[in-house]
C-alpha cells in the first residue's frame, strides 16, 4: 500500500511525515492519520528518525524546553528519549537515546536559528490539516509565533552583553586618551629638537662671521 508524505520546511530544518489514512473513517487518501514514520532532517547534523512514539516525545522536549527559555528559567529538559540543555546564549545541547540498548546516544549542538526552524516545523506539523492532531498536550500555546530570538527577555540580553560592551568602550576610550596624548608629546619634543637645532645653527653662522 502507497503511503502518503508530507514535508515540513523551515530554513535550516525539515520533517517528513510518512503514513496513511484511516480509511475506517472513510478520510481522503491524502489524509495522514497513521504515522508510521518521521524524520528530522538539520543541515550538517545526523538524520533523526523513528516512530510516532518518539515523535511525540521530542515535541514535547521541545516545547517545554522553549517555555523554560520564555519564562527565564533554568532551561533543561530530561526524558527517557531526549535531553535538552542550555549550554550558552547561543547553544543548546541535545542528547537522542534510543529505545534500542545497543544503540549509543546522539550528541548534537544547536544554536538559536536551528531551534528557531525545528519549533516552527513542529508548528506547521500541529496546524497542518492533513495530519490527524497528535500532540494533545497544551505546552504548544505558549509559544511565542515571533521567534526564538524573540522569546529571550531584554533584560537578559541586556545583563550579557552590556558589561563587556561598556568595558570594551573604556577600554577603546582610554587607549585613544593615551595615543593622543603620546602623539602630542613627540610634537612637542620634535618641535624642541627642531629649535635647538636652528639655534645651533645660528651659533655656527655668528661664530664664521666673527
């Protein structure tokens, strides 16, 4: 039996949703209702991929995880299949487990474009009415439609960037006070050397004259 795709792009993300309808309920061929398959595909990092259990499971990290960065909480997220954790501003660790024991866990390092672009695929996934609703948790309305960028309080943005911006700027400030400074002193010095010297010469011109 063909099953039906549907691709979900965003900038840097795509997910792909493979399944059929539930034609017990008499739905049209291009309906999803049955997801047997998804993948996540990130620009240079490792295909993600597995059923609709763990599908729902990585939403939901995601969206929990984003609440935490809206309300400026510690933001981490643990479960039996994936890790989220606030590592810098601008990164975020991910760890994937396997529900297969002899299969490691996958390391991957995200940044804000790339978290941006996986919450905006989830977004298209949950509105898109060709898939049945398959997140009935209500974690999803509290995310902002303005962006990730968005989501992070001024005041925190504030508090990182404007102590090394104000010491950088003292610093500059300072270096240009001392530059001009020095300058000043070698054309007064140069200036010095310039006048002993013609009165040297001078000296010289009375002395041949004499």
């Amino acid at each position: 039996m063909l099953q039906n795709k549907l691709l979900f792009n965003s900038s840097s993300v795509s997910l792909e949703i493979i399944g059929l309808p539930d034609y017990s309920n008499n739905e049209n061929k291009d309906q999803i209702s049955i997801i047997s398959q998804w993948r996540l595909m990130i620009i240079d990092k490792p295909l993600i991929e597995g059923n609709v259990d763990h599908l729902i499971s990585i939403m939901e990290a995601f969206y929990s995880y984003s609440n935490f960065l809206i309300n400026n909480e510690v933001a981490s997220y643990e479960s039996k299949l994936i890790d989220i954790k606030f590592e810098n501003f601008i990164t975020h660790n991910v760890l994937l487990k396997s529900s297969k024991p002899e299969v490691k866990p996958l390391k991957i390092k995200i940044g804000n474009s790339v978290l941006t672009d996986i919450i905006n695929c989830f977004d298209q996934l949950t509105t898109s009415s060709k898939v049945r609703k398959i997140l009935s948790s209500p974690i999803r309305k509290n995310i902002s439609k303005k962006g990730f960028l968005n989501l992070i309080k001024k005041d925190k943005v504030t508090n990182i960037f404007l102590p090394p911006i104000i010491s950088l700027s003292t610093l500059l400030l300072f270096s240009t006070a001392l530059i001009f400074y020095y300058h000043s002193q070698d054309k007064k010095e140069n200036k010095v050397l310039i006048n002993s010297s013609k009165l040297v010469d001078s000296v010289k011109y009375r002395n041949a004259l004499v």
